[in-house]
C-alpha cells in the first residue's frame, strides 16, 4: 500500500481533475432533473477496499441505501468500476419527475440512469484529462432496499485490491436526494495513474 500511495503534488493534482470532473458530472445532473445541484469539493483518499465497508457503515446505517456499479477499461492500462451508493428517503419524489412510476422496477430503472449519467460523465470528463479514453459496462444494481448494502459492498470490494474513495455529495435544492461515489481500482491501474500525474506534473 505504501508503494502505491500518491504523492502530495500527485494528489493535489488527482483533486483538481476530480473536481473538474464532478463539476461536469453535477451540471449534467442539475439539467437531467432540472433543479440545482450542490456540489461540496470532494474528499479522495486511497484506501484498503476492505475498509470500505466499515467506512460507510454509520452513514448508511438504518437507512435504505441501493448500490448501483458500473465496470470502467481504458486504453493505457487504466480500469475499475464506480459504485453510486444511494440514500432512499425521498427518491420516489424524483422518480415521479421524471416520468417514472412508483413501484420497485421503476425506481431501479431511475437509479440506473440516474448512475450512468453521472458516472460516465464523470470518468469521460476525467479521462479527457487523462488523454485516454474509456469504455463501460452496463450499470447494475447490486444492492436494493431489502438487501444487507454492507454485505454487497464488501462483497464488490473484496475482489479489488484498492479503492480511490472519492467522497461525493450531491445536494440537491428542491429535494432530498444525496449519493457517495467510490472508485474500486488495482494496484496496477494506480501506478499507471501515478505516472500519468507526473506527466501532467511535467508540463507545468
């Protein structure tokens, strides 16, 4: 882990480009439901996947939450897969924004576009930045209101050596509705990063 780790001038780089990033990603969002989205600066941190689970344990905690993942291969040796974790207090109010009717089917299918829309805005904003380029899986729930999201989690995590958790917060004005982001990468995919951080480093 300590041969993986990022440098300061390394990840004071990553942040920037994640916050370019996640501002792309929130302006799409904000015109899909056509309301404002708050955006607070994301926290990233390169972490054990294994820690995950506990990480998100108290937030998550006695309430219903859905994960959504979504698997992520670049051309230079970077790949992974996000996973959107969702708070479901108040989404049926936005499934009926868009159009969607109120049953468990229908709110999956919300959660899915909803996912693809920010996750691959995201990662192309960041991959443009990059100067790569990446392809995607198909979204897929792997976590709904009656399943044990911990459980799920670690599940997903374990088969991944690292995780760039990038701590998002989508606040929206109109409406209850906030995410978290994580990024589940191997050791190698985060070497391959680092030296396309010094080259961005090298320019300036």
């Amino acid at each position: 882990m300590t041969d993986l780790a990022f440098s300061e001038l390394q990840r004071d780089c990553l942040q920037e480009l994640i916050n370019v990033a996640m501002g792309q990603a929130s302006d799409k969002l904000a015109r899909y439901l056509d309301t404002f989205v708050h955006l607070q600066v994301p926290a990233i941190a390169l972490v054990d996947a294994a820690e995950l689970p506990q990480h998100f344990a108290s937030r998550y905690q006695q309430q219903c939450a859905t994960l959504v993942s979504l698997g992520f291969f670049g051309d230079s040796g970077l790949r992974g897969e996000t996973i959107m974790l969702y708070q479901l207090d108040n989404v049926g109010v936005i499934a009926q924004l868009l159009g969607y009717s109120d049953d468990s089917a229908s709110e999956a299918e919300m959660l899915t576009d909803i996912s693809s829309v920010l996750t691959t805005t995201f990662l192309n904003g960041l991959a443009e930045q990059l100067e790569n380029s990446f392809s995607y899986a198909a979204p897929r729930i792997i976590s709904s209101r009656d399943d044990n999201f911990g459980q799920k989690l670690a599940y997903s995590a374990e088969q991944w050596q690292l995780a760039l958790q990038v701590d998002i917060r989508y606040q929206l004005t109109d409406f209850s509705f906030d995410c978290d982001m994580i990024l589940l990468i191997p050791g190698e995919a985060v070497l391959r990063l680092r030296q396309i951080l010094d080259s961005i480093l090298a320019d300036f």
